[in-house]
C-alpha cells in the first residue's frame, strides 16, 4: 500500500494521535523536573529526541485504554508522558548498543555529542567517541528517572490514587524493565548466533519482550488508570494488555520489514541497517529456511558484514523479498493485530475502541 493511500485512509485517526501527542509534549516540555538537568550537555541529550519528534504511538494508547473504560484522559497525562519518556531512554541505549549513526533523519544522541566533545572540548577522535558514549548512557539513565517522576504526578497534580501510582511504578521499575533488556540483550545476541540454532518461537518471543511489553505495560495502565482499580485485578486491563502486547510485536515486525525495504527519507535511518548489523529477524529466518545452498552461502556473507556495499545489501535484499521473508513475516503481523482485534472487542463499543482498532491497523500499515 503506497505512504498517500495509507494516509488517507488513516487522516482522522492521525490527526487523533496528533491532538494527543500535543497534549503530551504540552507537559513534558513544561515539567518542573526536566529544568533541574544538569550540565547543559545533559539537558540537551535528555530533550534531544523528543526535540525531533516521534510517532508517539505508546501515550496515544495509554489515553485511549483510559478514554475506552470510561476514564479522564487529562488524569492520565502524566503517565503518557512517562511512557513517552520512558521508551525514549529505550531508543538513546539501543543506538549505542546497535552503534546507529541516525534517528528520525538526525545524528544519534551519542554521535552528536562525540561531534560535540570534539568541537567543544578539541577530544580526538577515539576520546571524543568515548564522551559521546558517556552522555548517552547518563541521558538514558535521567530520562528513566525522569519518567517515573511524571507518572507520580497523577498523585500530585491529579489525585489519583497513590497505591495504583506505586503499582504502576513498581510494575515499570520490575517486570517489565526486566522483560525488556533481556529483549534487548537477546537481540544482540541472537545477530551473533547461527541461524540453525534460532526458532521463530525464539525470535516471536524476544520481539515481544524488546517492544511488545511496554506497549502491553502501556495498554495496562491506561485501563488501570481508567478504572482507578490499583489492584489491577479487572480483566479489561487483561484484555487491552493483551492487546497491545500483539500489536506492539506486531509493529516490531512491520518495522523489521521497513528496515529491509523501507525508504530511508520516510525511516529515518539507513538503508541497509538491519542487514549490515546481522539482525536475526522472522525475515531471515524465514528466507533462509527457503534458500538453496547457494542462496544461503550468498545471504550469509552480506548479513553481519558491517562493510557490505550498497550492491551486496541490494542483493541481499532481493533474496529476502523473493525467498518470502517479506510477505511471511507481513502476514504474521496482521494475524498478530487480528488475534488483538477479537480481545479488543471484549471491551464496550465506543468511539475510543474504535479509534484502538484503527490504531492497531495502522501499526502494520505504515511506512515510516
């Protein structure tokens, strides 16, 4: 589907997250909190992504599960923006961690601020590296607390109530903090592993927990919050997590898919990323499944080869694409978002569920 039909078919749903997303950087941008960051290099790498902005499709969901069990969204501000904040902090480590030299068409925060040591400070190359290094790792760490400062502001500001405010917290802090680096470090490790030893139940369930679980955690809060039950016991907060941790895997594959053919104009990031890191995606795994000795020789010495040219990535494209990796993994993901769909439906009909819907859809169709 081309980028306008997507985007006419998905206008009111976008200007929805559009109102949404304003409203949540409204209130970062004016936290209290934020001004105490210190040295200027720090407040700057803190601001540095949410300057350039994102998608925010995480607050949006959290609102949404909150508007559809009857809640006030404006009470739940807070906790979007610390979702915001939160998966920002995610994006800052995993660029060093996959050493990203862009983001949303912009220098990562740790090659900006190695530009900037070396400008600043006169730190030669390997030095100013280092410090850039440095300040995306303390960015992240501020951020991270940083976000669970916005979430108590549903106490403070609002008066909700404070044991579902801990219970959210500690649910962040825990569980799906856990989930989530061990996401992360089974990525890396799963790009530095033979294929033949990897499964796609293995490769499901490490998206699930490197993205799928704070979507999911998203998805919980907003129906807790909506709900003001701190036990966190009615099976509507089930269901949306449930939900959202099917769709936010399903937008991990989608994005696995852009990362194989998306336009780098419309990512963001470089073309060829993916394939030049050796990413073990349900792509490659899929493809390789299919491929002759040949075509798995020839997949094998471009994927993981950081100095692969623009041919040989090219290449290593076709194959991907003609061998089904594409279209196997496209087809998961939308079976993903229509197993969510049918737990979706459990919650009452309203403009909000049907806004989650479309919400839902539009994560396996967009192109950036």
């Amino acid at each position: 589907m081309s980028t306008t039909t997507t985007h006419n078919r998905f206008d009111a749903l976008l200007s929805e997250l559009s109102t949404r997303r304003q409203r949540v950087y409204d209130y970062l941008f004016a936290s209290d909190y934020a001004k105490k960051f210190a040295p200027q290099h720090l407040k700057d790498a803190a601001f540095s992504y949410l300057k350039m902005g994102g998608k925010s499709l995480r607050p949006a969901v959290l609102l949404l599960s909150c508007a559809a069990v009857g809640g006030s969204e404006e009470t739940a501000i807070p906790a979007a923006a610390g979702i915001e904040v939160y998966h920002t902090w995610t994006l800052v480590h995993d660029d060093i961690i996959d050493r990203d030299d862009r983001r949303r068409g912009a220098p990562t925060v740790h090659v900006e601020f190695a530009d900037r040591g070396a400008k600043e400070f006169g730190l030669p190359a390997s030095e100013a590296e280092h410090y850039g290094h440095v300040i995306g790792i303390l960015a992240g760490d501020v951020q991270q607390s940083w976000s669970y400062m916005l979430f108590r502001e549903m106490h403070t500001k609002y008066g909700l109530d404070p044991a579902l405010v801990l219970q959210l917290v500690g649910e962040l802090a825990t569980d799906v903090q856990l989930k989530l680096v061990e996401g992360e470090l089974l990525d890396v490790q799963y790009a530095k592993r033979e294929v033949k030893a990897l499964s796609e139940a293995l490769v499901i369930e490490m998206l699930r927990k490197k993205t799928g679980i704070l979507y999911e955690f998203a998805g919980r809060a907003g129906t807790a919050i909506g709900l003001g039950d701190a036990s966190m016991t009615d099976p509507r907060i089930g269901y949306v997590g449930d939900f959202c941790s099917r769709c936010g895997t399903a937008f991990q594959l989608q994005d696995d898919i852009l990362g194989v053919i998306g336009s780098a104009e419309k990512t963001g990031k470089p073309v060829g990323a993916d394939i030049r890191e050796g990413k073990k995606t349900l792509i490659v795994y899929h493809a390789l499944l299919n491929a002759t000795d040949a075509q798995k020789h020839e997949l094998l010495s471009i994927i993981g080869n950081v100095h692969a040219t623009a041919d040989e990535v090219a290449k290593a494209t076709t194959l991907l694409t003609s061998l089904g990796g594409i279209d196997y993994t496209r087809d998961l993901a939308n079976r993903m978002v229509d197993e969510g769909l049918e737990l979706l439906a459990k919650l009452p009909s309203s403009r909000y569920r049907d806004l989650l819907q479309q919400w839902a859809e539009y994560l396996v169709d967009r192109q950036l």
